[in-house]
C-alpha cells in the first residue's frame, strides 16, 4: 500500500500514518505551511505542503498512491467565524474526493464522526443505521461534518471506492491541540475540573482507532460505515479512571442541566461580540444533553477492530499530556 493521509499533523492522523509505517506502507502526507508537526517529527515518510482548497494540486499530490486516508478536519466547539469551519469540512471534503476519483485510487477511508449518527441519548446505543437528520445536529463541527459525510456519500454514487469510518471519542498520547475531550483531561490534571454533567461517551484507543482506518482500507465494503469505538462510559466513570491513574480527586458535583445550558447561551452571546473563546461552550453543552453511548459491534465482526484497554490510553494521554507542558 502507498497511502496518502490528510489531517497526519494532527491527533487520529497522526496516528494512522504510525500505524501504515508498522506495517510497512509507503506514506505521503499533506500538511499545509507552517503547521506544527511535532506528531510528524523523525518518521520516514514523504511530505507534501499544500491544502484542501486547491482540488488541481490535490490530483497532483495524490499522483503514485492506492488508497487515501481523509481524516483532515477542523475540529472545534466554537469558532467566531463558522465559514471557515465548514470551507475545511465540506468544500474540503468535495475537493480530496473529486482528486481522488479523479486520480483512480483503489480504494479511500472518509472520517467523519459518531457526531453524525442517530443516537437515542437515554443510554441505548446508536448504531450506524440509527435514523438522523440535519435537526439534530449541535453545532458547526457537528453540522459542518454532516454535511461532509453526505458529500463523500455522494461520491460513493460516483463510483468512488470509498468507506467511511465514524471514530467516537480518541483518547491517547499526541493529542497537541488538544481536543475538546483532551481538554477535559487536561483540565483535571490541572484541578480547574470542580464538577461535572450528567453525560457519557464511548472513548477508544486512539491507537485501535487509527488500527480501525487500516482496516477499513483493507476489509471495509465499499459504501459502508463502521463506528470505531470501545467503551461506553459515563464522565463519573472517565474521571474516577483518571483519579484511579493519577492520585487526583475526581470531582463529586453533578451539575444541573438547564441552569448551564443558559449560561452556555450566555457565554455564546458575550464571545460572538468578543471574539474570546467562552468558558462553557454551547455545542458542548447541548451534546451533553445525550449519553453518546454507540454499538461497535459491526467493526469488530467485520473489520477486527481491536478493543484495546480503555485505562491504558488514558494512562498514557496523562502521561504525554504531563510530558509535554500541558498539565503540572
């Protein structure tokens, strides 16, 4: 295999194309100028500059390999100006695919996100066949790869070899930015975490994760979806695991819903005219609303996803977290 994977500076990407060299793939990466690749540092592999707005360059990037990994995404609960969130996103999406259909691959892993399937919120666990529309999408991320993920779907149609890879929620070391759910960790080791909602997730090894792209390349069926995902947990649960690793209380309050969710609105409003990042972002907030608890049971029969202790990944994201100037 010679991969070319988007998004390799960051957290899944980063791992894939560890992933790819273990097995002795050849890898191209395309990492826009000036970005921080730390997570890129000392691996044998070929890097071309650029983004995902030039879809004629992409073609040519694209130009000696068989299979792409598309995990680029911008990935935040707020930003000041949502277009550009959705020029990533979306248009981004459109523009590797179409480069890639153009190019001939044999065969292309989409990331999208648990955050565009159908999900009962009352603890059952969604499936890849849950029914969703648009209405419950909470926030840009969340709405911005909905419509990415009905964009690759459209390229399925297009005779594109095409398999998309819903990740729940990635824990694990070289999350540098780090993401919404590295910053709660982040915010626990450094005591700023008092008190917590009434939520949960499924969390995975960011590392079976990125085993579950290379999976898919190899096993997944073209047009289907696969959720990559392991434990499903409440945030009690996550931080008693933390306070388990660390020594560190985990918090004990259990916030009311509705008062935050207004203070939420109210952080909203006050950044729109600031332009600061707010305290309690919204899309935070309304996602808490449900238990995003999902069934992986379709990766694992069909592609082998590994289940990978749960605790050992946050282990070693506190570890790297620590390790690397994030928390004390």
């Amino acid at each position: 295999m010679k991969a070319f994977v988007t998004g390799a500076t960051g957290f899944i990407g980063a791992s894939i194309v560890r992933e790819l060299l273990k097995d002795g793939c050849e890898v191209r990466v395309l990492a826009r100028r000036g970005s921080d690749r730390r997570n890129l540092a000392g691996l044998e592999i070929e890097v071309r500059e650029g983004d995902l707005g030039d879809r004629d360059e992409l073609v040519k990037a694209l130009s000696g390999c068989d299979t792409l990994f598309h995990a680029a995404a911008d990935y935040r609960l707020w930003t000041r100006v949502p277009e550009t969130m959705y020029e990533v996103n979306v248009k981004g999406t459109r523009n590797i695919l179409s480069a890639a259909l153009a190019a001939g691959l044999e065969k292309v892993v989409y990331t999208s996100s648990v955050g565009t399937l159908g999900n009962p919120g009352d603890g059952r666990p969604g499936t890849e066949t849950t029914p969703v529309d648009f209405s419950q999408m909470a926030g840009d991320y969340k709405k911005s790869k909905f419509l990415a993920e009905r964009a690759a779907e459209s390229f399925i149609e297009k005779g594109l070899p095409l398999v998309i890879v819903n990740p729940s929620t990635p824990v694990g070391p070289m999350d540098v930015k780090p993401t919404p759910t590295g910053k709660i960790i982040v915010d626990f080791l450094n005591g700023k975490m008092p008190a917590y909602l009434d939520t949960g997730l499924n969390l995975i090894d960011v590392e079976a994760c990125a085993r579950g792209h290379v999976l898919a390349a190899r096993k997944g069926s073209i047009g289907e979806k696969y959720i990559l995902g392991n434990r499903n947990l409440t945030l009690a649960e996550i931080f008693e695991k933390l306070s388990k690793i660390t020594g560190l209380k985990a918090p004990k309050v259990r916030l009311p819903y509705y008062p935050i969710l207004m203070a939420a609105y109210a952080n909203h409003a006050l950044s729109a005219v600031t332009g600061r990042e707010p305290l309690i972002p919204l899309a935070g907030v309304q996602m808490a609303a449900k238990y995003m608890y999902f069934d992986t049971s379709k990766a694992v029969r069909e592609l082998g996803l590994p289940h990978m202790p749960i605790e050992g990944a946050l282990e070693r994201a506190v570890d790297w977290f620590r390790g690397n100037g994030y928390a004390r």
